[in-house]
C-alpha cells in the first residue's frame, strides 16, 4: 500500500500549522514545529501528528472549514487506505525517514474553528472510529518533501 505527501505542516506553537515545502523530519518531529501544550502534544511518542486529506474533503462535504494544517497535523497524506493505518504500523515517508505509529490522537478544543458546529470530537476515534488522526514515532529520520511517497512497511 503506498501513498504520498500532499501537506507538510508546522508551526511555532498552536494551529493552525503553516505548509511548508520541505522539512527534516527528526526524532522529536518536524524540524521547526512546536506545540503550545507539551503535556499533551509532542514527545518521542507524539513527534508527528498525521491525518489523511481523503477524511478531509469528506468533513468539507458536510460543511466543516477544515483544512491542511488546521487540525494540528503535520502530514496531511493522501491515497493510504487509513483503515491500515493503526497503532502499530510502520511507514516509510521519502527516501530515508520511517515512523511507527503510537495512538488516535485524541481531540481538543483548540482545533474547534475547523468544524462548523465547533465539534472538535468529529474526529474522535471513539466516536467516529476511522476518522481520527494519529500520532506516531520517529524510527529513522530524513528530509521530507511535499509529493513524497508514503509505504506502508
């Protein structure tokens, strides 16, 4: 199963998280990025955040302002079947960087502004299972760039 890149996103704290086009991806997450809330965001087991831009046109059909980056994601992907994508799994992102994921990510409020009834827990994994985002951790780093391929290990 393979996919690819079609966002890459960060920030200096909070969302929502800039595009950039190009980005070292490093143990503790993308080179740059930063979370406003260290008790909850970031770490070796939260290094990256990743949500498929697939579920996100499907959030737009039902009238959500969503988009890359809003969420907090630092890779919006696009073409993996994101049923595989589960804790557990490992995938190769470019040429070098691999990550493993750890967990669903669980929902804040902070993220609110991206769904038009402020319902954050749309993409809850206990509430809607499939349409969560995930976290994951860095296994071997590498440049990453927007296009990248995405396989699943």
């Amino acid at each position: 199963m393979s996919g690819r890149i079609h966002q890459l996103s960060r920030s200096s704290g909070g969302v929502p998280k800039g595009a950039v086009e190009q980005v070292m991806l490093l143990t503790s997450g993308l080179q740059g990025d930063w979370q406003s809330n260290r008790k909850y965001h970031g770490g070796p087991d939260r290094a990256v955040c990743l949500f498929p831009l697939e579920l996100m046109i499907t959030l737009q059909a039902e009238g959500h302002p969503i988009s890359p980056g809003s969420i907090g994601e630092n890779i919006t992907t696009f073409g993996l079947d994101w049923t595989l994508v589960v804790p557990g799994a490992q995938l190769e992102l470019g040429e070098t960087a691999v990550i493993e994921i750890v967990s669903y990510t669980a929902p804040c409020r902070t993220i609110r502004a991206a769904f038009s009834d402020e319902d954050f827990m749309r993409i809850s994994q206990k509430r809607h299972p499939g349409q969560s985002r995930v976290y994951a951790r860095v296994l071997e780093e590498g440049l990453l760039q927007r296009d990248h391929p995405i396989r699943l290990r």
